[in-house]
C-alpha cells in the first residue's frame, strides 16, 4: 500500500472571490503534483522520492509561494526556506534563506544524501547547490506581480505579518486570489512502510532580510519518523517554531498514545492556535491514514494512493 498528501498553503481562502477558473488553475495544478508523487510511489520509489517530486510541481508554478512564486523580503529579494526528512533513519536535510535555487527541496535532498551537514543557509547553501549541479535562476524568473504588489502593500502598511487580507494575484491573464500563506508541503508513505516529509516556501511577505521560518527547521514545520507519522506544516512561521509543532504531533502519538487525528486537532487547535498562531498540517501515519488539521479559513490540499480516495480541497469541508 502506499499514499501521498500534499498541500499548497493555509489561509484566508474567500469563497466568494473564487472564480471556476482560479479553481481549476489550484485544482489542477494540485493534483499534478499528487499524481506525479504517486507515480512514483506506485512504481515501488522511496518516499522521500516521491515528496521531493510532488514539491518540485508545486515549486515550478508560480500560483504557489514556494520556488517560482515565493514571496519578497521587505528588500525586495527572494530567500527561500524548505526541508526533507526520511522517516525511515531520521536523516534530514534543510535550506534557509537561499536565492536563486530553481528548486531549494531537491537541493535539501542533496544535503540529506551528503550527510555532512544537516542545514545550510544563504550563500553557503547557493553554493552547494552549484557544486551539486542543481539549476540556478535570475530574479526575473522568480519574479511575480502578485508577490511583489504583496510586499508593497505590507510595507506600506508596516505590517510584516500575514493578515486576512486577499491578495490580486494574476497568473498568465487569469485573476485569481490568493493569501500570504502559501508554503508548500508533502507527506509519503511508500510500499516498503518508510514515511518522509518535504515543506518549502518563500516565507512570510515582506519578512526582514535573514529571517528564517519553520519550513527550513526540522520538528517545527517538518518532521518523519517511522515509527509515528510524517507532518509538513503551513502557517505563521515563527508561532510553528515556538509550538515545535511538527514533532509535537510525532511525541503524542508516540508518548501520549493519542491517534494522529487527535495529535495534530491538540497541536494545532490548542496549542498554536493558543499561542496565536495561525495555520495547519497535513500528516500521515504507517498504516497510511491521513490527518489535515487547520485554524485558518481555508486550506489547499490533496491525497491520492492505492486503495484510497482521491481529494483535492480547499476550504473547511
Ligand atoms: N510557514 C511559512 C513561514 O513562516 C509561511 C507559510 O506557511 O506560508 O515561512
């Protein structure tokens, strides 16, 4: 048996602003990134594969705040952030703040594989990836008009933090919207029984210059382990690092005997959202039971597998 579950970030999702045309845009786009991780799943390929490939789709659209389409720093430049974990011997790899890297999970992978370091940040990590061969690209490449009105928006605001606020967001002619949430994410479990989990992102609009979020940091916005779940999460960076709260879920199904569902409701609903933080995550178990917990209004998200139902989703159900 195997399964996948991804997700495009959490939000603020206006359902009276969408349009059949922005639906179908995230609607495909979704589920191309589910199928291509499936595909490798069901032709007997690691989890950490097929993560790293589901990511990869979401990372090559611009519709998502992750590669392509990551958000600005309040300097107008992009830094990204992502991390992989192999749920099977713990291994992991993470980037922070890196420019330039077409693709910063498949770079994260490189990382894990190497073994040497765990994460690397800035121009140390833009210069492995050019020693690992992984393809680079110029601003204009990551350049959107939706992200960079964002920014300008949120620096005139002077509010650096995500809002309710609904974003224009134009892809190619089509006027669709979006929110200042949109890290994307990926949990695996493949037919051998080993869990992985990716996360990447452009972070928060318009955050200060160095300014690392939880997609870069193992147990806060990633975290696999056999012997629990895999989680990638979505949300207000810093309150997921404070929370921990990818490795929470993993410690109370494991310590406190409490089913994923359960786990992730605590982590997110109490403990997060008790904070003040706002977000959510998706998570998979070893027998390949999906749990999606959020307090935001809406959350794009998927699932495809063997013997399971295919979904793709956005807001509360
Ligand atoms: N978690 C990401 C960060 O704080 C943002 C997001 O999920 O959209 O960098």
């Amino acid at each position: 048996m195997h399964r996948i579950a991804i997700h495009g970030g959490a939000g603020a999702l206006r359902q009276d602003l969408m349009t059949p045309e922005i639906e179908k845009l995230f609607t495909e786009t979704l589920l191309q990134s589910l199928t291509t991780g499936n595909d490798v799943l069901a032709a007997g390929g690691s989890s950490v594969e097929a993560v790293e490939k589901a990511v990869i789709v979401m990372e090559d659209s611009p519709i998502f705040n992750a590669g392509r389409g990551s958000n600005f720093t309040n300097q107008g430049r992009i830094e990204m952030d992502a991390s992989i974990m192999d749920g099977s011997d713990l291994r992991t790899g993470a980037v922070a703040c890196v420019s330039e890297v077409k693709n910063p999970i498949s770079l994260s992978r490189l990382i894990m594989d190497d073994g040497r370091q765990v994460l690397l940040a800035g121009e140390g990590a833009r210069s492995f990836a050019v020693k690992k061969g992984l393809e680079l690209r110029d601003f204009d490449y990551f350049f959107t008009h939706h992200r960079w009105d964002a920014m300008r928006r949120s620096i005139n605001k002077r509010e650096v933090e995500l809002s309710e606020d609904i974003v224009p967001l134009h892809v190619e002619s089509v006027s669709v919207f979006d929110k200042k949430y949109g890290t994307v994410g990926a949990v695996a479990l493949d037919q051998q029984g080993n869990l992985a989990a990716g996360t990447s992102t452009g972070g928060i609009t318009a955050k200060a210059a160095g300014r690392a979020g939880d997609s870069s940091l193992i147990g806060a916005g990633t975290y696999a382990n056999n012997k629990t779940c895999a989680v990638s999460g979505t949300g207000h960076g810093e309150y997921f690092i404070r929370a921990t709260v990818a490795h929470e879920i993993s410690a109370l199904v494991e310590h406190a005997g409490m089913s994923l569902q359960d786990a992730a409701n605590k982590v997110i609903q109490e403990n997060l959202a008790g904070l003040g933080g706002q977000g959510g995550v998706i998570a998979i178990d070893r027998n390949g039971n999906i749990s999606i917990s959020f307090n935001t209004k809406g959350m794009y998200r998927g699932s495809m597998g063997s013997d399971s139902e295919t979904f793709v989703k956005m807001y509360k159900d």
